[in-house]
C-alpha cells in the first residue's frame, strides 16, 4: 500500500464507510473527507419517515458518528461546508472551496441532488427532500399545520404523504404518471401500492402535472394541468434525483448518468474510484450497468471502493442484487432485484384485500426481482435465490413451499 | 463469539438475513431471529459482514 494521501469527496454514507474501511484495512496515511453540506455525516432513510413524524420532536439529526470519533479515533481531516469544484486527474489534485488539495487515492462520492421543479425558487415554502435543512424545513412546516401538497407519488413523495397524515394533516399527491412506481416496481404492482394512499385518506391525482406554483414570495397555491388549484402552505417535491457529477465537467471522466466505472467502481483515471448514488457501475451479477440510490449498495460500495483505490492491484468487484425499502402508513415495501420483467406474478395475498403480499419478477427464464409488502420474512429468502441466479421455477416453487408451510402452521 | 442484537435500534430490514441466512431470520412480524446464540461455524466473515451491514447498526459481536 502505497498511497499516502486518500481523499474522499462526498461526506454521506457512502463517503463514511470509505474512510472507515481505510482505517480498518490498516491505511495509517492522511485522509481528508470532503463535504458539500456543513453536516456531519449522518443517515438519510429516516429523514422522509420518523424525523417527520414526530410532532415537536427536537429534531436531533441522526448524525453517524460524532464529531471526535472522526477526527480523533478515525483520523479524518475533515473538510466540511464546501463542495468540491474540479478534479484534475492529472495533477492529481482537487479543488475544494478556494484550496487545492493534492490526493494519493480518490474516491468519489457526491451521491445526487434533488431534481427543482421549473420555478421553485424563490418561493418559501417548496422544498425537496434530500438534505438535513430539508427535512428540518418541512417538518418546522407540518408542526404548523401546514397544506401539504407533495408533487411526485414516488417513495419520497409518498413517504412524506404518510407523515403528514400521521399528524392527522390534509395532504395531496400529485403524480404526473398514470401510475405511480412504475419505474421502481412495475405497473402492476404500482398500482396496487397506490390503493395505500387512498385506504389512509391521502388525496391522490395522478395523470396530472404541475403547471405552476403561485404566490407572493411564499406559495399559496399549486395550479394543475387538470384546471385545478390547491391551497398550499408547504409543497414538496419528489421528482427523483440526479446524480451529482457537474464539478467533474472536464475532469476527462465519463459520465452517462453518473460517473462510469467498471465492475470494480474504477473511472478509468488512475487510483480514483466511485462509490454510491453517483457511481454508474458494471454489475456482474446482472450483466448491465446501474446506478443505485439505495442505502445498502452506498454503504458497500463506498467501502470496497476505498479499499480498491488504496490497493488497485488487488481490487475487487462488486456485484450486487439491489435492495430497497420504504415504510408508509404502518405498511413496509421491501424490493430485491430489478423491476424490468417480462412477468409479475403474485403468488402470496394481495395488497387491496389483505394489506400484504409477495411478487416476483420474471426475466427470460430467470428470477430477477422479488417485491414484499408487510411480509419482512420473505424478501430476503428471494435475495438469497437471486443471488444464486435460481430460475423462474425454482423461485415458484420455492413460494409454493412457503405458502405451504404458512397454511399448515396456521391450521 | 456471541451475537448481540440491540432491539431498540433493531427495524427488521433483513440485510443481516441475506448475509449470513445460518444466523439472521427475520419473521413475520417483523422482528429478527437469532437463529443461534453464537456464531455458526464457518461463518464469522458473513456475520461480521451482516454486522457491517447493519443500517440501524443493531448487530454486534461479544467474545
């Protein structure tokens, strides 16, 4: 090991655990972590669900780890409050604020920024939701009482739907899409996880856009192409993310929807990697490349590619079957796999009638994805047999099984 | 070495399970099953992984 200098660009979950896996895998060289927002790192998952829930909560962030810890037992220079704005590979340097820092190993991991809606800013009251201060903004919003509108039926819009319903508020969804989710789990099953909304009194519109936000420096009201006008006292937008690759303009990386590595999350430029929402990565285990959002894949990624970056004769790859989850309305959605299937079956109860059920995904001949509502002891069994590249059959027969086990331990 | 498991920062998310399945089971109400007290033979790495993998980091290891 070489390197003396790791710079880690990005100081969200996947940044974290590349600076802990340095330290754990012995690196005793400088390490700098670089971050955009004045935070420490701290977990995003929770920030569209209990951090909004809670009526007058103090709102103590959930933080990582403390300060100390970082500087003190880890070791980490840390470098917060100001984004990055180029990379040279050449000189192997990284522009952070008006310093230029010099790197041994880099690993990218700026992750993505909430997609605006077109005149959003300038307007109080409208927010995204990725960051602390917005998670902060909107939960000060509901503690007031707010007329939520939330723009955008996926997992953070309805996430946040569920909060404010929680505390007994009004609250709209506006989803432009026939279907809300089709992206994340297919229409079918889109579909049914819309009938949560409406079994817990949230307002949802979907085939309709957002023509305008109006009001006089604070919004008053969302216009929709449908003629409607909502009165709205805080409107949130869940219109995904983009990955967060615009300082790398010219570094000489390619970037496609985030910055393109091979399988074992290196650029192309030497000794730097990426790691998380911002890495577009070959995964062996599909054959493809993806780009994840989700907390499971920052959190190994952003470790093994620390690891790759400080000793690259030995990197190793990472291959993944993907996995999310999403708690609304008392209900959890757990995913494994990808969506993009010829078939969907549903072979164990039915979300509208029994508020539960688990469907796999079908591609060729091949099990590639499982979805669990309110079954937390299914999903991973369906991890498991993905990983293990099971057929179609395999994963029906293996859900005849359990169905069966089920019936006679409940007869 | 043992598995400790804090159920107060415990949300059932499974990741352990599908690490280290001769270990972790989540089940039906959502609660997670030592499926042993101590680690399996043979299987420390994929439980310190499991451990690693953690999102609430409830899991840990007590020789």
């Amino acid at each position: 090991m070489s390197a003396r200098r790791l710079v880690v660009v990005g100081a969200s979950l996947a940044g974290l655990r590349a600076v802990e896996a340095a330290r754990k895998d012995g690196f005793d060289g400088r390490i700098t972590l670089v971050g955009a927002e004045p935070h420490l790192p701290y977990d995003r998952p929770p920030l569209s669900k209990q951090f909004l829930e809670e009526i007058g909560a103090d709102g103590t962030p959930p933080t990582f780890r403390t300060e100390e810890v970082l500087r003190t037992d880890l070791g980490v220079e840390l470098l917060l409050g100001t984004p990055a704005t180029f990379l040279d590979t050449r000189n192997r340097a990284v522009g952070v604020g008006e310093r230029t820092i010099g790197y041994d190993a880099l690993v990218i991991a700026t992750g993505a920024t909430a997609r605006q809606l077109p005149g959003m800013q300038g307007l109080d009251g409208v927010h995204t939701l990725r960051t602390l201060d917005d998670a902060v903004a909107i939960r000060r919003a509901l503690d007031k009482g707010a007329r939520t509108v939330v723009v955008g039926a996926g997992f953070i819009g309805a996430e946040t739907a569920a909060a404010a319903r929680k505390r007994g508020l009004d609250v709209v969804v506006v989803e432009a899409q026939p279907t809300p989710l089709v992206r994340a789990v297919g229409e079918t099953m889109g579909g049914a996880l819309a009938s949560l909304h409406l079994r817990h009194g949230t307002d949802l519109r979907c085939g309709v856009s957002v023509i305008a936000l109006e009001g006089e420096g604070r919004v008053e009201r969302v216009r929709l192409s449908d003629g409607t006008a909502l009165d709205a006292d805080l409107v949130v937008v869940g219109a995904g993310a983009v990955p967060a690759t615009d300082w790398l303009a010219g570094s000489g990386l390619t970037l496609d929807n985030g910055v393109v590595c091979d399988e074992t999350l290196f650029t192309g430029a030497e000794d730097v990697y990426a790691a998380g929402d911002v890495a577009r990565w070959h995964n062996p285990l599909f054959d493809r490349p993806m780009r994840l959002e989700h907390w499971t894949s920052a959190a190994e990624q952003g470790d093994l590619a620390a690891r790759n970056a400080l000793n690259p004769a030995a990197a190793r790859g990472y291959s993944t079957v993907p996995y999310f989850w999403s708690d609304q309305y008392d209900t959890r959605i757990q995913f494994v796999g990808i969506p993009d299937a010829d078939e969907i079956a549903v072979v164990d109860g039915d979300i509208e009638r029994d508020h539960q059920c688990v469907a796999l995904y079908r591609a060729d001949n091949r099990l590639v994805g499982a979805l669990a509502v309110n079954r937390p002891t299914e999903i991973m069994k369906y991890r498991g047999l993905i990983t293990r590249g099971a057929s179609w059959a395999d994963g029906l027969t293996f859900a005849q099984t359990r169905r069966k086990a089920r019936d006679t331990a409940d007869a | 070495m043992k598995i400790i498991v804090d159920r107060a920062k415990c949300t059932g998310l499974g990741i352990c399970e599908s690490l280290a399945p001769d270990a972790f089971e989540v089940n039906d109400d959502g609660e997670l099953v030592l499926k042993t007290e101590t680690v399996p033979p043979g299987t420390l790495s994929d439980v310190e992984e499991a451990i690693a993998g953690c999102p609430t980091e409830a899991l840990r290891l007590e020789p």
